[in-house]
C-alpha cells in the first residue's frame, strides 16, 4: 500500500520533494486545502456577479491586450484560448523528472487557495502526478516574467485534452490517455487558465533539481578532492583549524573540517619530506569549495522561499474581498540566483579539472598520464581534454542571463528576467560537473595505487573499494570513455557511508 502526503500551505522542504520525487508516494490535497481553494474559487464566482468592472486577465485580454473587455459568455473560452495560444516553447523535451516536479510544484501553490481554481483542476493536476502522465514541455520559450508561460502553458494543455503526453512509456495525444484513464477534459472557469500560466514553477522546479544534484555534489567534492589530496601526497597543513577561524565563512570552515576528517588515519598524508607547499588547486580547497557552499546555501534559501510563495496574477483575497493584479510571477530572485547557482557550479568543474592536471603530469613520483611505458601507453591523457572541454564550455554557460531583458507584448511587459534561460542552463552546468568530478575521480583513483602499500583513511579506502566495482585499476590502454561513464554512474548509484566531520 502506497504512503500518502496531503498538500497543505506548511512548506515544502527540499528533503520532503526529494522524498516524494523517489519514493512513489501517493499526492493529495489535504482538507485544509481543499477548503482554502473552494472558499478562494466561491468568492470570486460572487465578485464576478456582483461587479461589472474589468478585473485582468479575468473579464479582460491578456498582456497588453488588457483594455480589451470580454463577455460572461466568453470568460471559459478566454481561458482556454490562453493555454492554446500560449503553448509556444522550442527546443529540446524538459526531462520527465523536472515535468513531475512542475506538477508537484504548482499544486502546492494552488493549494494556497489564493488563486481563484476549481478544487478538481488541482486534484487533476495531482492525479496526472500520482499516475506518472509527464505532459510533453519544451525547454525554450519562457521570458521569465509574466510566469513561466510557455512551458506552463504545455504542462496544462492536457488538463483541457490538448497537448502531447508520455503515459506508460509512450508518447500520446492527451486526449488518447484521458480516454484511457476514463477522466474528462477540465471546463476552465473564469481566471483558471491565466492562475496555471502564472507562476514560475518552470525556474522554481529547475532550480530544485539543480539544487538536489548542487548538495551531493558539493559533498562529493570535498570526498574526491580528499582522494586527490593523497594521491598528489599533499599536505594537511593548509587543513588545520586555526586557519580558518581566523577567516570564519561558513563554508571554509566546514570544508577544512570535511577534508580534516575524511583524511584521519591517512598513512599517506602523514608521511614526512613533504614539499614545502601544495598547488592552489589542492592548498585551496577549503577557500573555494567553502565558497562554493555559501553560494548553495544562498541560493537554496531563495528557491525554499519561492517555492512556498503564491506567484499567479491576479491573485484573490477573499479574506479581505480584494484581487489584487501585481508581479508575484516576475522570476527576478530566481533569475539572479539560478545565475549564482550557476558560477558556483562551474567552479566546482573549475577546481576539480585543475586537480585532476596534476596528477597525470608525473609530479611528486607519480608516472606520466598515471600508467606504466608511458609513451607506448596514453594513459589518462585524454581524459583530461575532456574535462578541460566540459570546463570550458560551462564557463561560457555561467555567463549570467539575468543582465538581459528584452521587451514584449508591446511594451506592456518591458522587463523580464530571462530566469527560464537561467534554470535550464544551471541544470545543464551542475550535470556537466559531475562528468568532470567523475574524472577527477577516475584519476585519483588510479593515481593512489602508486602510493601503495601506505593506506589512505579508513573512510577513502571504503569509499575507493566501493567505487572499484564500477571501474577496475587501468594498466594499459584500453577504450577509456565507457569507464568514464562507469565513473558517473558511481556517483549517481554508488552507495556509501556517510561521513561525519
């Protein structure tokens, strides 16, 4: 029997999506909510009736279309032309696991009841999430600013039969697996189509996915940079404490702790007739991944308070008899954050590629490209072009897409934040740095067996063990791509302890 989580106004956490994402738990609008949204959608059913006057986006067009006044007869259908006229997005298929979590995302925020919907437009939104119909949305096309209105616009075609769909791993009209789930198209009412569009749950549900995969890589930093450390028989000097009480950022000083505890007991680390000094890349460590961190930390914090926040237009108060038309659906803070988010990745690829140099250029006793007849044998060679290439190509991705705008809609809506571009390519950067850390990993595993028989600490030799069952010790040249793959699916599958600092 399935568990089951009941939506209500408390907040998502990230551990709570996260759960619901992995665990096949079963989503429902709890009482609370329920009443919220019928109080919310009763309210404006009586507003309508009792005032002739324009409300936007309800009795009127849409953008700069808002002078435009529509009849009670026609308040459905301009609902509807919304969603059909709106579904504009090019490019590339957004992955299924984004798409569940928009659906997840935008219940949540209905769920507020400030939003004017009928209760069964959300509980059809949950049922296409609790029965994996995974609406076909496109990557590109959202300005970031009058909500995601693109890509939301192909999330909720299928609502009302339009639109394409994946559904029992197949792709399908809408209307083919409404008939197969025996569910009616949903009628919109007056504002629904404009409370779906409205909203930024593209960016907000790019952003915590990016977020997801930016906490585990951070943790699996400090892990591999660690290995790293042993492999080049660095030094643990640049680790100490009171280094870095003396600079107290947050996240320099857990690093240097991180680093501290996952290297106790090192054979290696202890060993005298060191060099004198280690390599920025290595004798940085807690400066840069510390500020990387913070950087997480910081952006993690906008994207909680995001993702708990009503961000349609116009949005309902029933409480006080207002609808207020406003801009809770510009992705401003998101925009600015997803950019942030993304330098911060790339520097994690940054650091580790510089790490992963090293180790292949025959320093400190280590052979040429890690392997032995270097010259006969390329060795790690071209692994490291690669990750120089995905490195390169992030540093071009974080260049910030919130300094743009581009009017639209004549003039009507003349700043927007361009966030929609920022989600995506934050998610593409944060999956292109775990192929380079991976890398990193594959050559500082390689390049501590040249220190044997001195051990690494308890927790590194576990950790490397659990990695050599993905990717065996290379003594010669063999094809080196599918173990590089071998590596990432390490880092997506591998399990292991966690360690305490």
């Amino acid at each position: 029997m399935k568990n089951t989580h009941y939506i209500s106004p408390a907040p998502l956490t990230f551990d709570k999506v996260d759960e619901l994402m992995h665990n096949n738990i079963v989503v429902k609008l709890s009482p609370e909510s329920q009443d919220l949204i019928q109080t919310c959608k009763s309210f404006l059913n009586t507003y309508l009736q009792n005032h002739d006057g324009p409300v936007y986006g309800i009795n009127t067009g849409f953008g700069s279309l808002y002078k435009k006044t529509i009849s009670k007869e026609d308040l459905s259908k301009l609902q509807e032309n919304l969603l059909l006229s709106h579904a504009c997005g090019a490019g590339k298929e957004v992955p299924r696991e984004v798409v569940k979590m928009m659906l997840l995302l935008k219940a949540h925020a209905l769920s507020m009841g400030k939003s004017g919907v009928q209760v069964k437009t959300v509980e059809r939104i949950l049922d296409f999430y609790n029965h994996d119909v995974y609406p076909i949305v496109l990557e590109m096309g959202s300005l970031g600013a009058s909500g995601d209105l693109a890509p939301l616009a192909h999330l909720f075609l299928p609502l009302i039969g339009q639109g394409e769909v994946y559904f029992k791993e197949e792709k399908m009209p809408a209307s083919q697996m409404l008939q197969m789930q025996g569910w009616e198209p949903i009628k919109l009412e007056a504002k629904e189509g404009l409370a779906l569009l409205n909203g930024t749950q593209f960016m907000s549900s790019h952003a915590v996915f990016t977020l997801l995969k930016a906490f585990r890589l951070a943790k699996y930093a400090d892990i591999i940079a660690a290995l790293s450390i042993d492999a080049f028989n660095g030094r643990i000097d640049p680790f100490m404490a009171q280094m870095h009480v003396i600079r107290p950022h947050a996240g320099q000083m857990e690093t240097a702790k991180n680093i501290s505890a996952l290297l106790a007991g090192s054979e290696i680390i202890t060993q005298k007739n060191k060099q004198v000094q280690d390599p920025y890349s290595f004798r940085c460590i807690p400066q840069v991944h510390g500020a990387i961190k913070d950087a997480i930390n910081y952006v993690s914090g906008v994207v909680y308070t995001e993702i708990n926040s009503v961000t349609d237009n116009p949005i309902v108060f029933p409480e006080e008899e207002m609808i207020v038309s406003g801009g809770n659906f510009h992705g401003e803070p998101l925009a600015l954050a997803l950019d942030f988010l993304s330098i911060a990745m790339a520097e994690i690829g940054s650091i580790s590629e510089r790490r992963t140099y090293r180790l292949i250029s025959g320093e400190r006793g280590l052979p040429e490209f890690l392997v032995a007849n270097p010259g006969l044998n390329s060795g790690f060679m071209i692994p490291q072009y690669a990750a120089a290439s995905i490195v390169s190509l992030n540093k071009q991705m974080a260049t910030p897409s919130s300094v743009d705008s581009i009017p639209s809609s004549n003039e009507q809506e003349d700043h927007v934040s361009m966030g929609g571009n920022a989600a995506t390519k934050a998610l593409k950067i944060a999956e292109n740095v775990e192929r380079v850390v991976a890398i990193e990993l594959f050559n500082a595993a390689q390049a501590i067996e040249f220190r044997r028989p001195l051990k690494s600490s308890a927790y590194l030799e576990g950790f490397l063990a659990a990695f050599r069952e993905y990717v065996p010790f290379v003594t010669e040249d063999k094809i080196m791509y599918t173990q590089m793959e071998a590596a990432l699916e390490f880092l997506h599958k591998g399990e292991f302890d966690e360690f305490k600092n």
